[in-house]
C-alpha cells in the first residue's frame, strides 16, 4: 500500500521544481551532472548485503497473502533468492498469492486437502490417538465432523477442529515438505548459487530465521500453528535456528466481518482457544502431550515453541486504526521483508537478544507469568521503482499505440491520397489506375491501329493509295473479316487481356501492400484504414462505371455489326444495278471497324474493371486488416489505460489511516523520469521481433491480436525502465527535496508521517505504572556515494523519531539508525516486546465470547479434548477471592456443600478419623453425578483409601445443618460462618499434601468449566459464573504454588 502524502491532500511540489529535480537526478545536464550519475551508478550498481537464511513458512489464507507480500518485496530488493517460502493451507487458491503479489511455485506450497480427513472418520479405530485427542468416541463431535465433511468444504474454514485434522492427514507431506525446505536451507552449494543469481553482491550468513506467520481467528493457521512450531523445534534442535512468529489477532478481520455477529462470535472463540494453548503450551503445562497423528509420526509439545511471539491487529498503540486487514498485511509484509532483505535484522537481533533477558528478569507483576508476547510496526519512504516504471511502461505503450495504430489522419488527406495512388501506382510497369488512362492503355496492347481491322477491304497500289475491290469480292472479304474476329480475334484479345489484368493485379497488390506499409510507419493502422477505405471507396465508382461502359460498348458492337450486316445484304442486292457502289462500300467498311473497335473497347474496359476488382479486394482486405488491428488496440487501450491508472499518484493515495509506505514521487517527476528514461520504440520492436520470430511487416499485428505477445511487450519495455530507475537512489531524492525551499515542508511533513505512522499494532495497556514494554526502533537508511546527502536524510529522519515517536509513558523506545543496501527504501521499523495476552482488551472480548459459545453448545473451538483443555488457565488474571468465597467454592466442587432439592445442607463433619460426608448431592460435582457417586472420585480417592474422608451417600436431612433455600443464602450463610470456612480450608489443605497441587488444579478448573455450561435459564448462573471464575482463579494460584 503506498501512498502520495501531502499535508493539505494535494502535492506542493511544481512542475518547474519536479522537472529540474528529475533532470538533476537522472543526470540530465545541469552542474556537473556527469560526475555525480557517475558517483551515482557506482553506489547504486554495487551494493554488498551480507543477509542471513530466512525460511518464510504461512499457514492459512491470510497468512499466505500476506507471505506472498513479502516475496514481492524481496524481489523488488533482490533478496528473494536467499529466501525460502513454504505455504500451508486447506485452501488450494492461496497458491495463487494475492493482489498481484507472486504465486508460490508447486515446491512452495502444501495443499492439505480437507477430503483426506475421511480416513479419520470413516476408520476412526485405526487412528486411536486421534479419537482420545478430539474425543470422537463421543457420538455429538463424531456427528458433527461428518457432517462437515459431508458438505465437501474446499478449506477449514473456521473450524479449528477440522483445520487440524487436515494437518493430522496430510502430516507425512507437511513433514516432508519441511525437511526439504530446510535442506535446501543449509546446502552450501545452494547458497553459492544464490548468490551467483543475484544482481547485488550479497554474503550469506550462517544466522537462520524462521518466520512463521498465521491468523488465530481461522480454522486452518490458528489449528496447526503451534503443532508446526513443535515440530520445526524438533527438527532444527541441533541448529541455531531462530522461529519468529506472528499472529494475526481477530481485530484484523473486523471491517469485514460487520454484519455477521454468528462468525464474529465464533472467530472471537477460537482465537481466545488458540491463545489459551499457546500461553499453556508457554508454560510447560504441556509438554507431556505428545503431537501429530499418532504412532510412529507422534513428536512432543515444545514449551519454547518459538523465540518471539508478535500479535498484530488493526489497533494502533496511539489510538488510530488502520482500519482493513489489508493494512495490518501491509506493514506485517514491510516489517519482515524489511529484516529479511535488508542489514536491519542484525541491529534487531541484539537488541531483542537484549530486551529478552531484561523481560525475564521482570515477569507480569499481576499474573507472575513471562512476558513474551510482543507486536510490531512499520512504515517506509519509498521510490517505488516497481510503480514509476509500470506508470513509465504504460505512458510508453500508450504512445506505442498511439503512433503505429491509432494516430488520426483527416479524411480529407486520406482521399488525396488515394487518389495520388491512383495516378501512380509506382509499379514498374508505370501504369495508372485511372480508368480511361487504363484503358487506353490496354486497347493499344491489343489493337494498336484500329484502321488496320478493314485494311483486307481494299487493294493497296502504294503506301498511301488504296482502291476498293470488286463488289463481289469485298462482301466476301467483308464476310470473312466479321467471322474471323467474332470467332478467333476476339478470344484471342480476350485472352490476352485476362493475361495482361492478372499480372496487373499481382503489380498493383504489391504496389497497394508496399504504399499501406509506408502509411503504416507514417500515419499508423487508422491511417491505412482511412486510405484503403478511400481506394477502395474510388475503386468501387469506377469499378461501377466500367461494367456499364462495357456492357454499352459490347451493345453498340453488336448494332454496328448488325447494321454493317444489312449494308452488305444491300450492296450484294444492288451489285447488278450498281457494280460500283464506293459509297454503301465505304459505310460498310466504317460500320465494320466501329464494331470492331466498340468491341475491343467493351473487352478492354472489362479487363480494367477486373483489375480495378483485384485493386478493390487488395483495398478492403486492408481496410479489414487494420479495422481488426485497431479494435484490438483499441481495447488493448483499455488495459493500459487501467494499467496507468493503477500506477498513477493519485491512485496511490490511501484513504484510510494506513500510511505503510509513503511515496516520495510525485507524478510531474514520474513524467520527467518517463521522458529521461524511454527506451527508443525502433529497437523494442526490433528486440520484440527477435523473441516472437515474427518480420516487421507482421510485428504490429501480431502484437494487437496475441495477449502473449502484447504482455510480452509490456514486460520488455518494463524492463528497460525498471533497468534504468534502479540507478536511482531514494536518498538523493529525499535529499534534493529537502534542500529545494518549494517542497521543502512537505518532505519534512513525510518523514514526519512515516516516523508517526510507525506505532505498536496493538492497543495494549499493562494497568501498572512499573511495568514498561521493552522496544526496538530502527532506522534503515540507504548508502549514498554523496556522503553530504546520506547525513542530511539521517538527521532530519532522527530529529522527526525522536520528537514523536513513542505514544504514551508505557514505551522507551529510542531510534537507531542503521544504512542498509536496498537503495529505494527508508524503513522505520519497530519491534516492541514484554507484554501478555491479558494486556489486550481485545482478549477479554474474546474471552467473554468463548465463555459464550459454550454457554450456547458451540461445537468445539480447541484442538485438545477437555482434559487437556481443563488444565489451561485462564488468560485474564483472576482477582483473589475472598476468603470466604474461595472456601464456598470449594466446598461446592467436593459436595462439603449438597443441594437437596431446593435447600442447600451443610455436610462436612470432623471425626477423629478425618472427614465425613453424610448427605448425598442432587447438584452434579467432582463426587456426585445424577444423584449417585461417582465410580472414581478423582483426587480424593486417597483421602477415602486411607480412611480420612467418608462419603456416607445417605438421604435422611433430619439431623443435616440447612443453610438456605437457594444458592444465594448458603453462600451467605457460608461467608458469615468462620467454622465452616476454617474447616474447609483444613480439609482442603489435607487434600493438596495427599494428592499434590496440580490434581488438584486440574479438577477445580475443570468443575470451574463444568459450571460454565449452565442454561441461561438457570435462575443460578451469574453466581455460579463467579463461583466458576473463582475456582478458576484458585486453580492458577495452586499452579504457582
């Protein structure tokens, strides 16, 4: 999420000021700009980072989104070679990553398909670990899974239960996927080929890192994360690794969630379950638990399941809010590939080293706990390379477009055009294709004297002199001359002319192809539309005009011929009265050669017209041709038009509160970085040509109408702008800002944002004054070769930290600066530790929301079966009871106190063997159930073996102590009696050196969650509520002794 800041919502910065800045920067001329782009590229083009080995691992959908954020970034950094990703999910579309961030290739991802659960389900005898740790012996969870698998969910969903079957089953492919990774991991030769594939000089360290990144509100990450922990400690315990986590809080998902109070409830449940376990798992009240499917795959519950624990929500620690989750993504995916790809993890792991030792020196003063969860932020100056050159890219094709497809050309001109090569072809032959010139053209192919067609009519006495035959004679000449050139002469011509037009029309193709091609260059596919629409248009008239000049010459023909015909008949009639007629023989004569000549024209004009026909077909085969080539443009246009919206400024500003990463660009510098930097059209296409294989000719074409070859195109004039923007360092600009009076103030204005915007990602408040989180703040500053500049940035970065940075009393932190090798991006990162889950006010919301969706009969929300879960103490800190309040709990958990009825008995008597209990209880407790003893009393079955305690299980109230009719009045009558206090203390205290404090916590907690279950419509349950919150609170004292 990058944003343009400006202190009144719109940029200070000039044109005049973003033109002289960019032209500075890019070594364009001003004072010695070849020196300093010298100094420049030399920095820029060398930077060393000496990084460690990072293995990004997500599980869920949320997670994986946001890993795939921090590939993306890491490949803008050149780091994304050293660093290993692994994605887990129930989910296959997490492969795909999300809003335009990289996929995870097949090695990258581990796909836990939900149908594989089925082998738990339908053989459950076969998996009996399984069914001890869900407890689906129990008809009400077995139902309730098969009915969710029945369903053919395509992901967990937000069922914790099913998301950790999905891990159980697919458990051999996890593990294998995990050791791989890790191998790959330490393989030296692997690191030698990193670091050969990288563009920057990078060293790899032998420090490891593990981060692993899921939702607590979900059902795939929040089901498997602790397990993959484990399992990640078991596999690395002979190595230096360290495992960072960080969990996404259900705050993230609120903006989204509105509206939908039964999944609100349900997240807020399972992630108040999925904290539990892991603050159980904290303190080693789990490590007897063994871990995976069972059998041979099982592997023990790690209470250092990790080095760091990181929540991060939307809630900021000054009180602001980033208000989607793809904001809280954001700057979880800016912090670590932050750390990941840059020197600012070194500075931070002595600093966390550091303030972890501090933090178990001085647990919660509350709870007595360690104080190992922590949160973070981040916000960033950037020169987002990325963006510029996809806004630079899109100006570019944009321009492409416009120059060789859809540049306007006025019709008018495009008429003149036409017509120009219509007078001159430029064929070799020299032809015009101007009808009459054609035509005469060709007629004098054919028959180049028209006088010569009579010329067998008449004797010739000399050149010039010419008598007429005998009358006789003539008609016959006469007679034979018509038969001949009916019936040979004019097939013949006819031929010919078929000859001349194809040839012709082959010219005049090559000659239209040629003349459409130097438009192209010219005036763009709009401007051959244009004419060959013009050639075409004109082509047609004339092409009209010759089919009715030929059919009328073909007529005139025909009555010439006629009356020629009759004139014979005529003069043969009259041949006796008239031997000598020159006169009816010269009309003769005359009426024969205008046939002959009506004739040839008719053929003549026919072959034009065919010609002019090919012409035509040349011409809309064109206008076609470059119709589709610009309606694909056209849309093409669209693409790019979104693609340059998409990277413009404007587009970048946020509104909401997440300022993550702040551009220091504006759009009149982009579009002087686009004019400095655009690569020359000629040899992209020529380039482009060359990967398509595709000739010039063609190239145009084939880029409108193949997406492959269009993308191709943008990527490669992508490349030559990111190539190019990459000698560019964010330091200079910043530093060139600053010093400019014009934008001076609203470059401070950012930096101020960016150190302001970088608060703690959660609003957690401890209660006590003493108690102070420890805080790491570091400040990553690019190396610049311009010392001058690297100091100015650094100073005003600083004076901006330390004046606003911590937001209350709770947080000390006090920046550091550290220069680092990704040239394009200050970073303010802040890692704040020493707090407990109880610290949150969003985990008593969850906490009341569980306590809720049991008091409902929610399914399951936890993992473990209630035995496990029954040990797990409360996150929130439990008041200490009073006295007297205490003891009544108790009593009511081992029937020292019984219901009978709807009165409420006295029953503990000291004899001097011990305790006896008289009365039997119609209330279900640790002893009675359903009116009857239980078969195992559980912890006081010691106290009964050696005598000390009797349950007598009688019915007879008589001689038994009433202490009221309602739960209200016993628990008064309770508190106001000292003897019956002391002795239930003395007879608890018997119990805990008998059986140990740990039974006995594990029994008062899990009467404590046998009380919550209560029906709402129990006239009883906010006093038993307490009574349960009591019991609970008494449990976690007996844990710490």
């Amino acid at each position: 999420m990058t944003s343009n800041f400006s202190p009144n919502g719109t940029s200070s910065i000039n044109t005049a000021t973003a033109m002289n800045f960019a032209n500075r920067i890019s070594g364009a001329a001003t004072s010695t700009p070849a020196k300093e782009n010298k100094n420049l590229e030399q920095g820029i083009q060398s930077p060393h980072r000496t990084l460690g080995r990072s293995l990004v691992i997500s599980c869920g959908t949320t997670a994986s989104k946001c890993a795939s954020q921090i590939k993306g970034r890491l490949t803008q950094q050149g780091a994304n070679h050293i660093t290993h990703f692994l994605a887990l999910d129930t989910d296959e579309a997490a492969q795909s990553g999300a809003g335009g961030w990289p996929s995870f290739s097949d090695d990258e991802f581990v796909l836990m398909a939900t149908d594989r659960v089925r082998n738990v389900i339908d053989n459950p005898a076969a998996h009996p670990d399984l069914v001890d740790r869900y407890e689906l012996d129990n008809p009400n969870n077995m139902a309730f899974l098969k009915r969710i698998v029945s369903e053919g969910p395509t992901q967990a969903g937000q069922v914790r239960l099913l998301g950790n079957l999905c891990w159980q089953a697919s458990f051999p492919q996890v593990r294998n996927a995990v050791r791989r990774t890790l191998r790959s991991l330490m393989d030296a030769q692997a690191d030698l080929r990193k670091q050969l594939e990288c563009d920057a000089e990078i060293s790899i360290s032998r420090r490891i890192t593990i981060y692993v990144l899921f939702s607590n509100a979900g059902g795939t990450g929040s089901s498997m994360a602790l397990e993959l922990m484990s399992l990640l400690r078991l596999l690395t315990r002979n190595l230096d690794v360290e495992i960072v986590a960080c969990m996404f809080m259900p705050s993230t998902f609120e903006a989204v969630l509105t509206g939908h109070p039964a999944q609100q409830l349900r997240i807020a449940a399972s992630a108040h379950a999925t904290a539990m376990e892991m603050d159980s798992f904290r303190q080693g009240l789990c490590n007897r638990l063994q871990l995976g499917p069972g059998g041979r795959n099982s592997f023990p519950a790690e209470s250092n399941f990790c080095d760091q624990l990181y929540v991060v929500g939307p809630n900021l620690a000054n009180g602001r809010a980033l208000e989607s989750p793809q904001g809280v993504q954001d700057a979880v995916a800016l912090a670590f590939a932050g750390q990941i790809g840059t020197e600012v993890r070194d500075q931070l792991k002595v600093d966390e080293a550091n303030q972890a030792t501090l933090r178990g020196m001085a647990p919660d003063p509350v709870t007595g706990r360690d104080r190992y969860v922590g949160t973070m932020g981040a916000t960033a100056l950037a020169l987002p390379v990325d963006r510029i050159s996809k806004f630079c890219t899109a100006l570019k094709i944009m321009s492409l477009l416009d120059d060789c497809w859809l540049r306007d050309v006025p019709l008018r001109d495009s008429a003149t055009q036409a017509r120009g090569w219509l007078d001159r072809p430029g064929t070799t032959s020299g032809l015009s294709l101007q009808p009459p010139v054609m035509t005469r053209r060709l007629k004098n192919l054919v028959l180049p004297k028209p006088g010569s067609v009579i010329r067998s009519l008449f004797r010739h006495v000399g050149p010039t002199k010419s008598v007429h035959l005998s009358t006789g004679r003539f008609i016959e000449q006469a007679e034979k001359l018509m038969s001949h050139f009916k019936n040979v002469q004019l097939g013949e011509m006819e031929t010919r002319l078929n000859n001349f037009a194809d040839d012709f029309i082959q010219e005049f193709r090559k000659s239209f192809t040629k003349a459409a091609q130097r438009i192209v260059q010219s005036s763009g596919y709009l401007g051959v539309r244009q004419f060959a629409s013009a050639v075409a248009e004109q082509t047609e008239m004339s092409i009209k005009q010759l089919a009715a000049e030929s059919l009328a010459d073909q007529q005139r023909s025909e009555n010439m011929l006629a009356k020629a015909k009759e004139t014979l008949a005529v003069l043969s009639t009259s041949m006796r009265m008239y031997p000598r007629d020159p006169g009816r023989r010269n009309q003769a004569a005359s009426l024969i050669q205008s046939s002959v000549v009506s004739a040839v024209d008719g053929l003549t004009k026919s072959a034009v017209k065919v010609v002019l026909e090919g012409v035509y077909r040349a011409a809309i085969q064109w206008r076609d041709r470059a119709s589709a080539v610009i309606e694909n443009a056209n849309s093409r246009r669209v693409e790019i038009i979104d693609l340059l919206r998409n990277s413009t400024k404007i587009e970048h500003q946020i509104t909401t509160n997440s300022l993550v990463e702040i551009d220091v660009s504006t759009e009149e510098i982009d579009r002087t970085l686009y004019r400095r930097f655009q690569p020359d059209t000629a040899l992209v296409l020529e380039k482009l040509g060359h990967m398509l294989d595709v000739p010039a000719s063609r190239l145009l074409e084939r880029i409108t109408a193949d997406q492959t070859a269009f993308e191709l195109l943008i990527q490669t004039v992508n490349e030559e702008f990111t190539a190019a923007l990459k000698r560019i360092s964010i330091v200079d600009f910043v530093a060139e800002l600053l010093k400019d009076p014009a934008s001076q103030r609203e470059m401070q204005a950012r930096i101020r944002q960016m150190v302001v915007g970088c608060q703690p990602m959660w609003d957690a408040e401890s209660g006590q004054l003493s108690t102070e989180f420890s805080e790491t703040l570091i400040i990553g500053i690019p190396r610049c070769p311009a010392e001058g500049k690297h100091a100015a940035v650094k100073a005003a970065v600083l004076a901006a930290a330390t004046r606003s940075v911590n937001p209350n009393g709770q947080y000390n932190s006090e920046p550091c600066a550290v220069t680092i090798s990704d040239p394009h991006t200050i970073y303010v990162i802040r890692m704040t530790q020493g707090g407990c889950f109880h610290y949150l006010p969003e985990v008593a919301a969850c906490k009341d929301a569980y306590d809720e969706w049991n008091r409902i009969g929610g399914h399951t929300v936890h993992t473990f079966n209630a035995g496990i879960v029954s040990r797990f103490p409360d996150l929130l800190p439990i008041s200490k009871a009073d006295r007297g309040d205490a003891a009544f709990a108790v009593a009511m958990a081992y029937s020292i106190v019984v219901q009978r009825g709807p009165n409420w008995y006295w029953n503990l008597k000291t004899t001097g063997s011990g305790f006896e209990c008289s009365l039997t209880s119609h209330r279900d407790s640790l002893i009675f159930k359903g009116g009857q003893i239980v078969e195992k009393p559980g912890a006081v079955e010691q106290l009964i073996h050696r005598g000390r305690l009797l349950y007598k299980c009688e019915n007879d109230i008589a001689l038994a102590e009433l202490m009221g009719e309602s739960l209200v009045q016993a628990q008064r009558t309770f508190t106001e009696n000292l003897e019956m206090i002391e002795a239930v203390e003395k007879w608890l205290k018997e119990l805990r050196v008998t059986v140990g404090n740990d039974t006995v916590a594990s029994e008062l907690s899990q009467f404590g969650e046998q009380l919550k279950s209560v029906h709402r419509s129990d006239r009883d349950r906010e006093l038993l509520m307490k009574i349960a919150a009591t019991l609970m609170g008494l449990a976690v004292e007996l844990r710490q002794g």
